[in-house]
C-alpha cells in the first residue's frame, strides 16, 4: 500500500528546503537572509493552500 498523500508534511518539506537554501547562500553571501524571508514568507502560504486544493479535487475522489 502506497503512503497517503500529507499537505502537512509537503508543506513542510518545502519550507524546510527553502529555509536551508536560503541560510546557505546567506553564509555564502549571496542573499541576506531576513531580508528575503519577510518579503517571500507568503508564499509557504500560497503553496499549501494550492497543495490543499489537490489533495481536496484531484487525490480526494480517487481515494473513495
């Protein structure tokens, strides 16, 4: 049996790689960090609403 989808967990992931990058290329110089985070947090919020509305339309009704 293949594991059940988790917005929660994708959403996660997500961020966390996102976070990670962002704090390498900051020690590397490239981005500085705050910076970027208070201008593209909303986004982890726009990927777990799109990530909800799958799970809700498209991974829901074959479920059933």
């Amino acid at each position: 049996m293949a594991p059940r989808f988790s917005v929660e967990r994708f959403v996660l992931g997500l961020c966390l790689i996102a976070i990670g990058t962002l704090w390498t290329l900051s020690l590397l110089g490239a981005v500085e960090l705050l910076p970027t985070l208070r201008r593209w947090w909303p986004l982890a919020l726009v990927v777990w609403g799109a990530a909800e509305l799958f799970n809700t339309f498209v991974l829901a009704p074959r479920r059933r």
